[in-house]
C-alpha cells in the first residue's frame, strides 16, 4: 500500500502537524510505503541522527520551499495541483492522506476523483476563529497569520465547505472536533477519532545535567513555568503573564516562553504589568529534538489556549512527567482529568491559572503525583505507536471501501 501525506509541514522544522507526520513516519507499520509530499522548510542540516532515521523510513517529495506560516499553505496547494499528477504516476500512489485546516490537497479534491483520500481534521477555520476572538486582542496586535484568517475568513469558510464536501474518509483527532464538526457539516459516510500521540520513547524525563548543557540560561531557575507554543493570541500568552503579574511577588516562579513568532507585542504586556525582566525569559524557537530536556527542567506546563483541538505540546509535557495546568477547552478534557493527572482551568481567567501555578509551585509532593499519573496515561492511552496503527486500519478501510 503506498501512502502519500500531503503537507507543508515536515521535517527539520515543523509546527502540530508536521509532528504528527513525523510521528506517522516514525511508527507506520512496514507493510505501509509512505510517501511525504511537502515544502522545504530550514535547512537539512538542523537534523538529528534520529531524525535522519526517519527521513530513511519516508520517501520525501519536495515541492518547494516556503517560510511564511500562512502563504505557504496557499503556495502547496497549487504546487500540489500542478506537481502531484507526476509523482503519482511514477509513484502509483493508491491514497491520499491530508491534514485539515491546511486543505494541502483543495484543488485535487475537485480535479482528481481517482484517487482516494483520507482528511485528518485537526482543527477547523471556526475553531481557530473563534480562539482568536476570545482572546479580545486588536486586530492591529495580531500574528500576521491571525490577521489573515480574520480578514479572509468568509472566503476561507466557503472553501472549507467546499473541502468538506469533496470527503468522504476522515479521521477526527477528538470528540470534540468531531462534535464541532457535525454542527457544521454533513458527517462523513465513514469516520473515526483517532487521537493525537506522542513518542514516550523521545519524550521523557531527561537527567538534568544533559538539560542544562543544552539550556545553560536556565540554570538556577528555583521554579520554571514552561510555555511552548507559536507567539499567537490563541494561545493565551495574555492570561499566561498577566497570572505571572498577580502572583511573582509571593514566589520564585520564572516563565520561560519557547516558540516561534514574535514576542516583543508580549514583552510590552510584561513591562505594562510590571513583572520585573528577570522573571520571564523568551527562547525563540527550540528545536523539536531538544524540547524533551527543555520540558524536563520544567516544574509546571502550562497552556492557557482559548481554543485547541488536541494539543501536542500537552502530550509532550505528559510525557515528560511535568505538571500541566491548561484551560478546559477542545480535546483538553479528553486528555486531562482535573486533579489527577493535570488541573484545569476556565478560558480567561487569569486568577484561577495564578492559584494553580502557586498550588503546583507550593506543593511538591502533589505535582509529583500529577507527573507520575499525566505519564502513566499517555503511556497507556496516547502513544503515538497506538495513533499510527489506528491510522494503518483507517488506510485500510478506505481502500477496502474503494475497492
């Protein structure tokens, strides 16, 4: 059976999805020839040996190259409608595996009906919306991509329809998405969720000496809150510092922000609050190959988000035994069980975030058992071993029905 997984994201450099089909690359089941169909981000260089494992696993198809974190998604899809005839016929792919809300293969769905496809939705148009919404940030302060998702949100909600309606196969990521969903749209005539995973191998607690040689500017931080994820208003990076602003005077704690975007709109907010500089630190973007030591120096997680879907960054943290305290919103619920194995907390509201940082902060003794239990569950439930064979029988499925 060869697979081809459309999408702009991939390896050395890649944001949720690319990790997901790094991880799909990784644990796919041999009987499966994967194919990745993508654009060229970073340089190859950037890549680990264990990374180069996985590109030895994939048969990699550059299109192109691109850096900016909307165009490029308008940029595949019409390297995929003038380049993908070509390599499907010398590649004889027998499926097509796509990403939502990327819709990497729009244009195929309408001019190549032959070949099945697959849609695994992560996210829609509405939901990211509606994330960015509740923030209440003005237009003016947003992400570039937020920016354009809000000004070309009717003409990107009609092509999602239009997307949607072209599908027949789909794997949701989580309960709630697949909810959202069909609030929206016709369900698909077959669909499963399939949720997110995480390599429990990679992601793990990391001795903190080898932590400490990848991050020496951490050293001697007494409590670190750790934020990783791109520099948006989705994410509620606002409630993140203005939690910090309400309670740095009455602890040691110091937020370190790992990811890509700007930070400078975020680093006014700190000044405006009066969080003095030496209590929160901005990393840039981490490579994926050292978030598991940056995570296991951390000693709480937090992702405020307004909106998600089924986040990675919350598996990672799991896995990597550290606390997490994230708002009860989209699939969090699914993979968070408040006050056993992570807390939780409602969108906006910056004071309760506050009081699980200093209940986390204060009591080591329950942090750690939050830890042990947030590992025991993705170990169990959430590998991304367990994700790659439910997607294997998806494959499966659909060429059956296909057939």
């Amino acid at each position: 059976m060869r697979v081809a997984i459309a999408t702009p994201e991939f390896l050395p450099n890649w944001g949720g999805i690319g990790t997901y089909v790094t991880l799909l690359a990784k644990e796919m089941s041999d009987d499966v020839e994967l194919h990745v169909i993508t654009l060229r981000r970073g340089s190859l260089s950037d890549l680990t040996p264990e990374t180069k494992e996985i590109l030895d696993r994939v048969n990699v198809h550059y299109l192109g190259s691109a850096e900016d974190f909307f165009l490029f998604n308008s940029q595949f899809q019409l390297d995929m409608l003038f380049k993908f005839k070509a390599l499907k016929a010398q590649h004889k792919f027998d499926l097509v595996h796509a990403n939502h809300a990327q819709m990497p293969d729009l244009f195929l769905r309408f001019l190549d009906a032959e070949t099945p496809s697959l849609t695994t939705v992560h996210t829609t148009i509405d939901s990211q919306r509606m994330g960015t919404r509740r923030s209440k940030i003005p237009l003016r302060r947003l992400e570039r991509s937020e920016k354009m998702t809000y000004l070309m949100l009717p003409a990107l909600k009609f092509l999602e329809r239009m997307y949607f309606a072209k599908g027949q196969h789909v794997i949701f990521v989580s309960e709630f998405i697949r909810r959202l969903y069909s609030k929206m749209y016709r369900m698909p005539k077959d669909w499963r969720i399939v949720h997110n995973g995480v390599d429990t191998e990679m992601f793990k607690p990391m001795p903190r000496s080898e932590c400490l040689s990848k991050f020496p500017r951490l050293d001697g931080l007494d409590s670190m809150v750790l934020f990783s994820g791109r520099m948006i208003a989705l994410k509620g990076i606002d409630m993140a510092i203005k939690s910090l602003a309400l309670i740095y005077k009455e602890t040691d704690a110091t937020l370190v922000f790992a990811g890509a975007g700007k930070f400078e709109p975020w680093k006014a907010l700190l000044d405006e609050l009066g969080v003095p500089p030496d209590r929160y630190i901005f990393l840039g973007g981490v490579p994926y190959p050292d978030m598991p030591y940056l995570y296991s120096l951390a000693d709480a997680f937090v992702l405020p988000s307004y909106s998600e879907s089924f986040p990675m960054t919350v598996l990672e943290a799991m896995a990597c035994r550290v606390p997490v305290i994230a708002t009860d919103v989209g699939g969090i619920p699914e993979m968070i069980d408040s006050n056993r194995n992570g807390l939780l907390f409602q969108p906006g509201d910056p004071r309760s975030l506050a009081m699980s940082l200093l209940k986390i902060i204060g009591d080591r003794k329950f942090a750690s058992w939050l830890a042990e239990n947030a590992r025991a569950k993705v170990s169990a439930e959430l590998s991304a071993t367990k994700m790659a064979s439910s997607t294997a029988e998806m494959y499966r499925r659909v060429l059956e029905v296909r057939s």
